[in-house]
C-alpha cells in the first residue's frame, strides 16, 4: 500500500533551510566548481561597488579553507530595514532575493541582481563574520550556518572609513575537506582587474601577494593573451560605446581555432550568449562586405563564416541593467537585445578598422582566403576515400545499418525514432545509398551541458560514432561519412519534440553540418485519405480539414498513422523515403538569424522556466499553435 499523502506530507523549508538542502542549486555543484563560488559571490558583490564608482581597492585574503574579502565601498547599510523593522545587514545575510539591486538606485548595473549570493554563502558556511563601515561607525555581525550567533554589534570608530569585509569558512558538512586554490583565485581577479580599470586588486595567500590594476582594460588583457602568439593584424581592434556599456576588443592570430571571451556586469560568462553572438555576427558581416570588393579574392573562392572566425581572438564586455542570466552561476547571458546593440557598434568599427588599416586589411583578406582555400581543398582530397577502404573498418555503432556506397554525397543517414520504426526503415531503405540509425526515443537535451558530458549518453555517442566527423575539438568535417543526415521522426507531437532535441544537439555541438547543408527533416505523412480510387498523404490535421473541406459529399476512408513504426515498408519508402517522391526540408540557419536561433534555443531547452514560459505565451498571443510535449 503506498504511503498517505496528505496536506501533512508537504515539507516547508523555513529561512536559508533551502538552500542547505539543495546547495546545488544555488552553487552548481558541491565540488571545487561550487566551493570556490561562494568567493566568486561575496567577490562580485565588491565588484559591483568598483563598477558603481564607490570602490577603488578590492583585497582578497586565503588562507586554507578560509577567505575573506575587504573593498573600501561605501559599506553595507546596518541601519533598521523600514518593513521587517530589524538590521538591513541581517535582512541582506539572512533572506534570499534580497538585497541592493533590484531598485533603480543603489546599482545601475550588477552581477549579483538575483539577490542569493551573500545569504547563500552565509548558509553554506560553518562560520561567516561581516563587518561594515560607514558613517563613522563599524557594524560586526557573525552567522555559523545561517544563524546569527550573538547580536549584532556597533560600535563607533570616529573615522571617516568606509566599507565592507566579509570572510568565511564553507561548510565541511556540505563540500568536505576542501582549501581554496591559489592559482584560480589569481586568475579570477586578474581578470575583474582588466574588466575594471583603474582598480586595484589583491591577493594575498599565505606568504604570497599578489597586485594588479590595468588602465586599459581589454586592450591590456588583449595584449595578455595573445602575446605567445603569432599575429595577422598586429594593430587590435577596440571598441567603446558607454550608452549602452560595451568594450570590445579584437585581433587575428595565425591559430587555426577560434577564441572568445565575454563578461557581463564584469563576470565572466564561460557558454556565452547573446553578447558574443553579437561579435560573431559583426565580425562575419562586415568582413563578407569588405571582402566582395576585394581584389585578392578569386571569384571560384567561397568564404564561409568559419574561414572568416578562423585565427580570431575576441574580447567583449557589456554592463546591463537588467540581465538574463542562465541560472545562479551566470555562466550564460541571455538578454535578446545585447546581440543587436553588440551588432550596431561593432559592425561599423569593424568596416571603418578594415579601411584605416589596409596593410593588415590586405594581410587578414590573404590569410582568409588561405583558409577557404585549404578547406575546400582538404574536402575534395577527402570525397574519394571519406566512405572507402579504412572508414568502413571504424568503430560504428550496433544499431546503425550501413549502406554499401562509398560516395559521401549520394550516401545518407536516417536518424528514426525508435526500434519499430527503425526496422521498418532497414526494409523500406535502398540499402546502397541509405543507412539507417535507430534512436531509443527521447535524446538528451544538450543545452547548457559540455561535450563531454554530452558524450556520456549512448544514443549521442552513437550518432557521433556513426556520423565519423567527430565533435568538438576534434570535429573534422573531412571525415562526414555522409552527404545527408535525414531525422525521421514521428509525424506527431513527441516526433516534433525529438526532432527539437536533435536539431539541439546538430546546433550546439555540429553547427557546420548545419551551416553547410547537410542536416534536413523528412516530412512523413500522419493520414491517409481515400476517396474513391484516389489516395492522398497528410501531414498534419490541419492539412487534413482543409482536404475534407473540398470533398463535402464524398464518403472518404481516413487512416491515422500512430507511428512509422506500424506503416508498411513500401508505403513508408513511397511517402518519405524514396528521392524521387519523397520532401525534404533542408535545416537552414541565415546569418541575420543566428542570434534569433540562439534565443529560441536557448529560451525553450534551456533551464529557466520562466524564460520558457514567456516564449511560449508570446507564441500563444501571436496566434501560433503550440503542442507541448512533456
């Protein structure tokens, strides 16, 4: 018998209870990632005083599993709180989703706007002590696991000294016996010291310091990471708008990768997000501009945006005042409208840079061209054995059934929906030019994870396996085992959502398949319609009312697929498989729609519920039909 499940088994968590519970959610994880991101939190706070204009000294101390940090910001209010009538210090240590940012007055531009960062280290921490100073007196208050132990204590200092000291011991029970590291500590701030010029930033560990403060911002951290490097354009790119807030900077090095590096509200942003969309987008655009009147272009030469990233090193910072991040770590900006205005600044400076510069502009033209060439010549060394010989004899997974032709271009691969469909599949394909790849079910959905971890799933690694070109940074588009990867799902609702699932997953981590062509959908029909001794296939309910609607007196026998699983091999070759009779919908991403492919993306798969919602509301509103399959 199950347990009674009444109004009495809902649990309550009081106070910062939740957030011992699930420290997770709140840090990420409980390793060294989410260990040190509780410094990452009480440090931003700091930093958010330097950016208002309040700080000009930011130390930072460690020593074991301990850390503290001191700003000489204008110090954490400690005076009563008007609604909850005690301290505003406790009400900021003590209560989630509070604090100075989510006004228009204290902050204009934050990293920490979700308001959890110093409750939740207080929570995760065995001991925290906070000190406060401002007008002329000095506020200690200390916590042990979120709770305050003693009262709070002010005592006058007849000093005009101002700021704040946090420092704190995270909780053994929660991330066991860890020390915070030296070197991850020291790149963290050297980095907020490029992002905030003009203040000074310390470390101190131990019998070692450390002090950095850079006057030119991205153009001297620039300069710090391409200085081991061979350089294209020598004279870098950078870029400073104040309304809205965006620094760029930029330059081309010999490399054959590409490197971009973003932050928002000075933190750093590790997957990206609309900011760097809007540098890839600038970049691609004013370059294909510049190139279509360039002399040293040969006209049989195609340029694609991946010969134009190659070898470039981007540095872009943009303040919002209200940013989207993907969760509490914020390691991904979501905020629609910094694409465009990352796009309007950058895309002139661009052109104009090209024109200043035609030395470097003629050098940078060459060494593009150098690299359209060698990858269009890699591709055509490689179509004559890519399916031949030894590509046969690779490591292919148990449920691909390959075809037998060694041509890449004629060659295709189906990804089906399940292993009914998949057989019937094997035995409707034309088995020369035709593989077929059974999927067991729903994929994972990638967004927001790493290849790596992405990896770990079987049926990602099988298509990885089978595809043969690799994925991330071993991703060889020379070694595409086939012209065309064809999903075949379900004409219903849970087809559209593996469909969904998998485009996910060609554009997080195989976006050149898509970029060049090679990933489409087929189109397989979910009714069967006979009238009379004609027979007509229908995709969608829709379609179907609309052919009803012009056979008002006839008497038509309608059959509904319930999968392809249960369609017969030859009439599933006739409707969507066969060249000859069958549609394709090629998936096609236009450069001015990357960054609207990015927001869908990351709105509807990523983890921010509300995010999700909104879009589909907006869907809803507009008079578009939305299925949602859960």
């Amino acid at each position: 018998m199950p347990e009674k499940y009444d109004a009495s088994s809902i649990t309550v968590l009081e106070g910062l209870e939740a957030v011992r519970k699930r420290p997770g959610m709140y840090v990420g994880s409980t390793d060294s990632v989410g260990f040190h991101h509780l410094l990452w939190e009480i440090l931003d706070n700091s930093v958010d005083e330097a950016i208002a204009g309040y700080a000009s000294v930011i130390n930072v101390a460690i020593e074991d599993d301990f850390a503290e940090v001191w700003d000489n910001g204008r110090g954490i209010p400690f005076d009563l709180h008007p609604k909850t009538k005690t301290s505003a210090l406790d009400v900021i240590f003590l209560t989630l989703h509070a604090g100075g940012k989510f006004g228009d007055g204290a902050y204009k531009t934050s990293g920490g706007l979700h308001g959890v960062g110093s409750s939740v280290v207080n929570a995760l921490s065995i001991d925290l002590c906070v000190s406060s100073r401002r007008d002329r007196k000095e506020a200690v208050r200390t916590f042990s696991r979120g709770i305050p132990v003693g009262n709070l204590e002010v005592r006058a200092t007849h000093r005009d000294e101002t700021g704040t000291t946090v420092g704190f011991r995270p909780d053994p029970q929660i991330f066991g016996e860890q020390v915070f590291d030296t070197d991850t500590i020291l790149e963290r701030i050297k980095v907020r010291a490029y992002l905030t010029p003009g203040v000074t930033f310390s470390l101190y560990a131990g019998t070692e310091s450390h002090e950095f403060q850079f006057q030119g911002g991205l153009a001297d951290y620039l300069a710090d990471i391409t200085a081991p490097m061979s350089l294209v354009t020598e004279i870098p790119l950078v870029v400073s708008s104040q309304n809205p807030r965006v620094q760029v900077a930029l330059l081309w090095t010999e490399a054959t990768t590409t490197e971009i590096k973003s932050f928002a509200n000075a933190i750093p942003t590790r997957d990206g997000g609309t900011h760097e969309k809007g540098v890839d987008s600038a970049v691609v655009a004013a370059l294909r501009d510049y190139l279509e009147d360039h002399k040293d272009v040969p006209k049989r030469v195609k340029i694609t945006p991946a010969d134009i990233r190659e070898g470039l090193v981007a540095l872009v910072s943009v303040f919002v005042e209200e940013p989207q991040f993907q969760g509490q770590t914020k390691d991904r900006l979501n905020n629609p409208e910094v694409a465009r205005q990352v796009d309007t600044i950058l895309r002139p400076a661009v052109r104009d840079w090209l024109q200043s510069n035609s030395r470097q502009a003629t050098t940078l033209v060459k060494r593009i061209v150098q690299a359209a060439q060698a990858r269009a010549a890699a591709r055509a060394a490689s179509e004559a054995v890519v399916r031949s010989g030894p590509v046969n004899r690779l490591r292919l997974p148990g449920k691909l059934s390959d075809c037998s032709s060694n041509d890449r271009d004629s060659s295709e691969l189906f990804l089906v929906e399940g292993d009914s469909a998949g057989g019937s599949a094997k035995m409707a394909r034309d088995r020369k030019t035709q593989a077929i790849l059974a999927l067991r079910g729903k994929i994972m959905n990638v967004e927001s994870i790493t290849v790596a971890k992405a990896m770990q799933n079987e049926e990602i690694r099988n298509i990885v396996d089978a595809l043969g070109c690799g994925i991330g940074a071993g991703f060889d588009i020379r070694r595409l085992r086939y012209g065309k990867i064809i999903l075949l799902m379900d004409a219903d609702s849970d087809g559209d959502h593996i469909a969904v699932l998998a485009l996910t997953f060609f554009f997080r981590f195989l976006p050149d398949l898509i970029m060049d062509n090679r990933v489409f959908l087929a189109v397989p029909p979910l009714y069967r319609v006979d009238i009379g001794k004609s027979t007509s296939w229908v995709r969608d309910e829709r379609s179907l009312n609309k052919l009803l609607a012009q056979y008002p007196r006839s008497n038509p026998q309608v059959t509904r697929f319930k999968g392809l699983g249960e369609m017969p091999p030859q009439m599933l070759w006739q409707t969507t498989m066969d060249p000859k009779t069958r549609v394709l919908e090629c998936v096609s991403i236009h450069e001015r729609d990357v960054d609207v492919t990015e927001d869908t993306i990351c709105g509807l798969m990523g983890k921010d519920v509300d995010v999700r919602y909104e879009m589909l509301m907006e869907l809803i509103h507009e008079g578009q039909h939305v299925e949602v399959s859960v």
